[in-house]
C-alpha cells in the first residue's frame, strides 16, 4: 500500500521514489545565513581579521566590511552612534566564532605572527583538538582541528 500524505488534496499518494510534498508553509523563506560582529573600533576588528585570515574584506565600507570564507560570510559592522551600547561587549558571552583549520599549530603560529599573544592552552576534546583566542574587541574563536580529515 503506498503512503497517503498530506496536501491540498488530503487522499493524495506518494509515488514510489519520490519525497512527501513539503507541507509546512512558512512566511518568509531563508536565503541566506551569515556571522556578524559589532564594534565601535570597526577598522582595528577588520585589520585583525584581515591580518589573520591574509585575505581582504569582499566588501568594505566605513561602517561595514565582509569577508567570504568557506562556508561562511563573516560581516562586521559599525553600529551607529545612538545604537553603540547595545552592541558593547562586556564579555564573550555564550557565543563563539568557531573556525575548522587543516593545521592547528599553523593557525596558532599564524595569530602569533600578527601580534596576537593571547591564546589559550590547546585543549584535547572528543571531536578533535581546538584553543580558544580572542579578537581585539574579546570576541571568542576557537580555532578547532578536527580528527578526522573532512
């Protein structure tokens, strides 16, 4: 017996090899997802960003600039003036920037190189090796080596 499934006609069927229609009508449609940090020292967050990932913001503005990683966009903004204490960091928070590197010891020498001292003690977990660093505006990364190459 094949399988009912539910669509503007209730008694429709399935055919064999084909997916049930999508029958969850959302609002609005995702097209796409990307990172962003805010900060009132734009340029030094894009110079470190720039520095670490030796590439150039894809666009750049005085109040924004993106990068394009693979698989991410990573955005930082400058909020405006009457909005700059929503944005003011008192900490990390729960949130990470969590970048996946081929070779953690040359991603930490990396960050090393552009002056970037503090870092944390490499951490041995279960899905790989990883340490935390922190941007200049104390924004947490953890760089992360997975076990298994992907």
């Amino acid at each position: 017996m094949s399988p009912t499934v539910e669509s503007s006609d209730r008694n429709e069927v399935a055919k064999p090899g084909m997916s049930a229609p999508n029958t969850c009508q959302s609002a609005f449609v995702i097209s796409s997802a990307f990172t962003t940090l805010a900060s009132v020292n734009l340029n030094a967050l894009v110079k470190f960003y720039s520095d670490f990932l030796t590439t150039s913001p894809h666009i750049s503005t005085s109040t924004y600039a993106e990068f394009q990683l693979p698989g991410l966009r990573l955005a930082i903004f400058s909020p405006a003036a009457g909005n700059a204490s929503e944005f003011a960091a008192t900490g990390s928070g729960a949130m990470s920037l969590c970048l996946e590197v081929n070779d953690l010891e040359a991603a930490i020498a990396r960050l090393r190189s552009i002056g970037h001292a503090s870092l944390g003690t490499v951490i041995q977990a279960s899905h790989g090796r990883e340490i935390y660093a922190y941007d200049p505006d104390g924004n947490r990364l953890i760089l992360h080596q997975s076990r298994v190459s992907r």
